[in-house]
C-alpha cells in the first residue's frame, strides 16, 4: 500500500516515514510541498493509498492540496490525514470540512498517529 507523506521540513517527513516504517507501512513516498506532491499523485494515479500531509508548506499548502485531490474523481474516496501545528477548532473545522479524515497537531507520538491511520483505515480493534 503506497502512502504519501508530505511536509517542507524534512526532519518531520523522517519521523513521519520511520513511525509509518515501523508500524509494517514500506511503501512511502514523500514530497516538500503541494505541488511536488500532487505531481506525485497524479503521476502513480490510485496507486496511492494514503496521504499524509502538512497545512503550511511552500508553493501550495496543505489545504490547496487537500482540496485539489478531493476534486479529482480518481481520490475521491482516499483517506487524507494532516498532520500540522494549525490546532485550532476552526483550523480543524475549516480542514474537515475541506476533506481531510483525520487531524494530528504536532508534535504527536507514534501511538497517535497509529491510532488515526487505523481510524481511517477501518482497521482498529
């Protein structure tokens, strides 16, 4: 199952990866930003499974991101986690309503994450 995890900080896609790594997910492919991820999608088509992605990035954020996958027929229905500092109610609100399945402020541990992949996923015990 291929994900995509996208954030500007590199640091934070090496957390994110190693976390994803570590729970049994080898398939991961990353991006800095919006525009370098939606190349990703678009090029691998459904072939991605999960996206995983920040609010503030350069280029196009997160949000931008978010949307433009939801409008695309071909990921209507892929789970999108972001994973940001943004946690306010109306940041989380304004991202739900944007398509977003899930949400985690950083900073997270990986037992968060896990536990919102799994929701997503329909794959908790």
């Amino acid at each position: 199952m291929k994900l995509l995890v996208v954030d500007d900080s590199s640091t934070m896609r090496r957390i994110i990866k190693n976390t994803l790594s570590r729970l049994g997910y080898k398939d991961i492919l990353e991006a800095e930003h919006g525009v370098e991820a939606w190349d990703i999608m678009d090029a691998e088509g459904e072939s991605v499974k999960i996206l995983v992605t920040d609010w503030n990035m350069p280029e196009m954020n997160g949000l931008e991101l978010v949307q433009k996958v939801r409008a695309d027929d071909r990921f209507q229905e892929i789970p999108i986690i972001m994973v940001t500092t943004e946690g306010g109610k109306a940041e989380v609100i304004t991202a739900l309503r944007a398509g977003v399945n899930n949400y985690i402020v950083k900073p997270f541990t990986p037992q968060v994450l896990k536990e919102k992949l799994e929701a997503v996923l329909g794959t908790n015990d």
